[in-house]
C-alpha cells in the first residue's frame, strides 16, 4: 500500500507515532497531535495525546498530555489525564492528574493534585476522634 492512501491506519491518520532519540535535544516547544516517545532531550513545554518519556529522556519544560508514561527526568510541571511515573522517573514540579500509577523508586518532588476530586469527597480515615 502507497504512503498517503485511502487506507492508512487509523493512529497515522490521527496524528501517529514521533520518536525523539537519545542522541536528539530540541530547543523550544513541541505541539503533537499524536503520540510521541522521547528519550532525547527537550528544552521548552511538551503538548501531545500520549507521551511515553523514556529513562534516558528529559524534558525541562511543562507537560500537557492526555496519556503519559514517565520514565526520565522532567523539570517542570506535568498535567496529565492518566499518569504512569515508573521507577526510573524523577519530576521536579507539580503534577496534576485523573488517574495514577507510581512505582516504587520513582522521585516526585512537587504537589501532586487530582483534578476533579473535590473537598467534599476526600475523607480522614483512621484520624484520631475529638
């Protein structure tokens, strides 16, 4: 099948795959309309649907993604829909989420919020009674 045609799959369709190799350090923003791994470098803010930051990737910037497995280091904030950080991820700065996932070893540095829990719903359990 011919690149371009009437029948490319539907994640090339939707934006696809990009890849940031180790060897790569970008300077400035990156806007992605579909998913994109890094284990390269990158200098500035990261907005894309799904994120997958390698161990050897870095991202001195913010992150906004829908989806993100973090694996390197960021320095900066991270708002993601549902967040992976795995062993081998150091974050310095806030992290806001609907749903996550944190490995044992991972180093999180920063507040950790989760968007759309309200007040009302957190409660204190095993506190002491007054």
């Amino acid at each position: 099948m011919a690149w371009g045609s009437k029948g490319e799959s539907s994640a090339a369709s939707a934006g696809g795959m990009s890849f940031i190799g180790n060897e790569v350090t970008i300077t400035g923003n990156v806007a992605a309309g579909g998913d994109i791994h890094i284990d390269g470098t990158i200098e500035g803010d990261l907005d894309c649907r799904s994120l997958t930051l390698g161990a050897s990737g870095r991202v001195k910037g913010n992150i906004a993604a829908t989806k993100a497995v973090i694996g390197g280091t960021v320095e900066g904030t991270v708002s993601a829909g549902t967040l992976t950080v795995e062993k081998s991820a150091r974050i310095a700065g806030d992290v806001s989420y609907e749903n996550i996932s944190v490995d044992i070893g991972a180093k999180l540095d920063g507040r950790l919020t989760q968007r759309g829990a309200s007040a009302a719903e957190l409660k204190l359990v095993g506190g002491a009674q007054a």
